[in-house]
C-alpha cells in the first residue's frame, strides 16, 4: 500500500455519509410471503401449502367483499394461512362465548378433541375456562372483570380437511412478522384488525370476525394451530406458547 | 425470537431454510454497507434507500441459488449495486460523487485541534481529487478505499474480475496521485 492509498483509507473515516435508514422492518414486510422455493418442497409443510393455496384461491373469490380488495402478498403457518389486503370488511367483534363451543373441563376436552393440543399453562395464569367446538377446536379463555374476554388461546388442527382457521385478512396497517417459538414457525400480528375465515364441514367459508382487537401470535405446533389473541405483547405471548405443553398421550 | 450470535454462513443457511429472522439478522447486518454502495451507483439518498430494499427483497427470492459457504456480502452487494445503477439509469441521472469529508471524528481517533485543521485541508484537496477523476477510476477507488471493500467485493460491484480491480485501482491511484500529489508528513 502506498502513501496515497494510506491517504485515502484514513480520508473513508472522516468522510460523513447520509445516515443509512433501517430498512428492515419494511423488507421483513414485504416478504411476508411463503420461503423461497426449496423451503417449500421441504417435507410435512408442502402438502398444507399447496392444498392452502388451492383453497385459498377460491377463498378469495368467496370471501373478499370488495371488489376493489386486492390481495398484497400472504403467508401461511401451519393451518392459517394470512392475506394482507388492502381492504379489510367491517368488524364486529363477536361477543358470545358459545362460538367457541361448549364450556367443558380439561380432561373432557382431551376426551372430545380429535387431535392433539397442548395443556394450558396452570396455577395462577391457568385460564378461566375451557371450551371445545366439535372436537376441531380447543379454547382457553381469559376472562376480564367485567366478563369479557381478555386473552383467548386457540388450538385446531393444522390440515385443510379440518374445519380449521384457513386464512386471516390483515389490512395494511397491521404489522406481520415471521417469528420462531422454540423452533416451531410463527407469525405475529400486530397493531391492526384481522378477519379469520374457516372452511367449514359443509364446504362453505366460515368467518370469524376479530375475537378482541388486540394482537395475534399463531405457532405451528406438531401439526396443531396454536392461536394465543388479545391485548398482549409478543414476548407474553411467545411466553404463554411455551408455558404450554403437549405431554398428554393422545387417544384420538 | 432468541437472537444467539450466530457466524454468518450458519445464519444464512437458516435463511435458506426459510427463517426470516435469520434473513431480518442478515438485513441488519449488511444494510449499512448496502446503503452506501447503493448510494455510490445511485447519487441520491432516496434512490439509495429504495434500491436496497429492493435488492433485499430480490435477494432473499434468490437465496436459493446462492451457493452454499460462498461469501454473502458480495453475492448481496452485487444485487444491491444493480438495483441502485438501474434506478439511477431510470432517473436520467449520471454518476456523480457527493461526498463530504467530515470536520468532526468521533472517539480516540481525534487528532488535536491544530492537525485537524492541516488534515481538513488535506482531506478537501483528496475530495477534490477524487472528484476530478474520470468515472471509472473513482468509482474503484472510492469501492476500495472509502467503503472498505475487499478487491472480491469490489469486483462483485462492479461487474469486473479481481484483476481488474487490482489494475484498475493501481493506474487510479497513479492519476489521483498527479492531481494530488502525496502527503509527505
């Protein structure tokens, strides 16, 4: 190296460059889009994705009221698959408990359940009740003073044929990433409203209409959904998932 | 959501495998140096900015024929400086250096009051020089010595073969030298 090299090594300190902008948040955004293709012809997750995205398709002829709604870009884990778009149908958040089914006991429920799902944590964060819908759905309930649900933990299964969450509406607003909980793939939602919709036994779109307002957390966990929805932050709710634990033989 | 520090090729294999944490980490790691080459081939901050998102986002569509154990930061460098040129062919605009040598020097490194004042006068007439060159020679200049990038980064920026770099950077230096001459202190 010569002196002027020398020169112009020392001038790269002193020279003053626009300060560089965080590009992250918008390009984890933008990607929020299935792996790149090799990921996707990786083993169990392939078959959910393509039969997903058959489904889906029809799904967004079916269930995206406005003409004009364009779907952004999507991403699926396990079960749930999620579409940004860029008009959301009106919410009305549902309010009656008996949506999520029968109020039952926990070992009912592992009784009933025809798949496998993780135990609630228990103690003092053990959750105020248990329901079961048609043995395809588990929910842990949270309940506030007055009543109203404060934290909702929903478990189904992960294959289409289920009657399982099959995609959510996130409008532009609200903020998507992808996450990992303990190895398990997951996307966490945040700041906007989302709609569920299901496939129902009976071949038509369900829906469900943001259960609270607050955030979602979805795992994919051993094949099983794991929906953690209400006024919480990501670490509560990454903690939460993991305070849960599938250690019950299941019989289904 | 656990961030351990991981050496890059293990961090970019779990990108392959469709982490996007792992891919946010490689973001973060790399957007600095991307913004600068971006801004180098662009000319304008904006143009910068978009183009390395761009060039994140096509990257990561690529992943998978990006070769396994190869250097990272070159393959994405590459993608980042293509972006950033086309933006600035799209705009019209030519290639122009825009830098400005600072007054001020954080840390240790500061020297005193009276040789800032001799060096601030030195750093202006190599900014000059620079400026003076013709495209070609600062542009491989400015890669090697001002971003600090490897003559294989360099090469990957610029679309030209290492030895190129190495010739390139040699007569450069040569031209800089008889507009500048050289500091002798």
């Amino acid at each position: 190296m010569n002196g002027l090299g020398r020169e112009l090594q020392t001038l790269a300190a002193w020279v003053e460059w626009p300060e560089t902008p965080d590009v992250a948040p918008i390009v984890m955004e933008r990607l929020a889009v299935p792996p790149p293709p090799r990921v996707r012809r990786a083993a169990r997750r392939t078959a959910i994705a393509v039969a997903l995205a058959l489904v889906a398709t029809i799904l967004a002829v079916l269930a995206v009221p406005p003409a004009r709604t364009a779907i952004l870009d999507w991403l699926g884990v396990g079960g749930a698959r999620i579409v940004r778009v860029d008009e959301l149908p009106s919410l009305t958040p549902a309010r009656d408990l008996r949506v999520l089914g029968a109020r039952t006991t926990l070992e009912a429920a592992r009784a009933q359940a025809g798949f496998r799902f993780a135990d609630p944590p228990d103690g003092e964060t053990a959750p105020d009740e248990v329901r079961v819908a048609r043995g395809l759905r588990v929910s842990y309930v949270w309940l506030g003073g007055g009543g109203d649900v404060r934290l909702l933990v929903t478990q189904f299964p992960g294959s289409v044929g289920d009657p399982a969450l099959l995609k959510k509406l996130a409008g532009e607003s609200t903020v998507v990433e992808r996450l990992e909980v303990d190895g398990d793939a997951a996307v966490w939602l945040e700041g906007g409203p989302h709609v569920a919709l299901f496939l129902r036994p009976d071949g038509l779109v369900g829906e469900e209409r943001g259960w609270l307002a607050g955030n979602t957390l979805l795992v994919d966990r051993d094949g099983t959904t794991v929906r953690v929805e209400g006024a919480v932050e990501r670490s509560d709710a990454v903690d939460l998932v993991r305070a849960m634990r599938t250690d019950h033989s299941f019989e289904g | 959501m656990e961030s351990r520090p991981l050496d890059e090729e293990t961090v970019v294999a779990r990108a392959k495998r469709g982490d996007a944490t792992a891919y946010e980490e490689l973001v973060r790691m790399h957007q600095g140096i991307a913004f600068r080459v971006a801004l180098v081939a662009a000319g304008d901050p904006d143009d910068a900015r978009d183009a390395v998102q761009d060039a994140f986002v096509k990257a990561y569509g690529a992943l998978g024929r990006f070769r396994d154990g190869a250097p990272f930061r070159p393959w994405l460098l590459q993608i980042v400086a293509n972006e950033a040129r086309n933006r600035r062919r799209s705009a019209g605009r030519r290639a122009r250096l825009a830098l400005r040598a600072g007054a001020v020097v954080s840390g240790d490194a500061a020297p005193s009051p009276e040789t800032t004042a001799l060096a601030h006068e030195r750093r202006d007439v190599l900014v000059d020089g620079l400026a003076r060159l013709d495209e070609r020679d600062r542009e491989v200049l400015v890669h090697r010595f001002l971003l600090e990038l490897g003559e294989e980064e360099t090469a990957a920026v610029l679309g030209v073969r290492r030895g190129t770099v190495k010739s390139r950077t040699s007569r450069a230096l040569e031209r800089l030298r008889a507009l500048v001459g050289e500091d002798v202190a």
